[in-house]
C-alpha cells in the first residue's frame, strides 16, 4: 500500500493519485499534494501564561467568565479536569461540575 493522505473532504482512506492530483473515490473530492502538506502544520494550543495544553490536561479558570443562558457567572479560580482541545474560537471543550458541558477560549485559563 502506498502512504497517501485520507480525503480532507469525508476521510476517506481509499485516495489514489491521478499524475500530480490527489482523488477520493468515493466523494469525488481532487487536490493537490502541496495543499496536503499545507493543511498538515500541526497547532499547539497554549494558556494564559503560554504553557503548552494537550488534551487531558486539568486547568483553571483565570478571571469570572459571563455564561450566556446562565444566570451566574463562572468564576475564576474554577478548575477544570479532562479537557479535550478542539479548532475554533473557543478552543476547549470540558465539562465543569455545577455549569455542564461548555467550550472556553484557551486565553483565559492557566495550566494547572
């Protein structure tokens, strides 16, 4: 088996090449290897205090965040275990004891 890449589109593991393009079979999807290569920069998500964050890792809030649809704030101070890094804006998904399920932006919490 040859080490191509998995279709960016549905991730599909049956690409094959077609001359310098990239081909899923099964969306159809065609792409270049350079944007392959491209879009495999790996990110590194770093707190407050740019410590490097892996997933698992236990944090703590660092100023009173507001919660929309809450009506009380999250407070700084609040720790937070086993959280799983995402890509977006807010950044962390976790689950806080008495808030729920949530996402928070890795700038506001510290590496505990």
């Amino acid at each position: 088996m040859s080490n191509l890449p998995n279709c960016p589109k549905c991730n599909s593991e049956y690409t094959y090449e077609v001359g310098v393009i990239l081909t899923c079979p099964e969306c159809a999807h065609e792409w270049s290897k350079s944007e392959t290569e491209a879009s495999e920069e790996i990110r590194v998500w770093k707190d407050a205090n740019g410590n490097v964050l892996q997933n698992g890792d236990s944090v703590t809030v660092i100023k009173d965040l507001k919660v929309k649809g809450a009506s009380s704030m999250l407070k700084g101070g609040t720790k937070v275990r086993n959280i799983r890094l995402i890509e977006g804006d807010h950044d962390i998904d976790c689950k806080i004891d008495g808030f729920g399920a949530m996402q928070l932006k890795s700038e506001f919490v510290k590496k505990s």
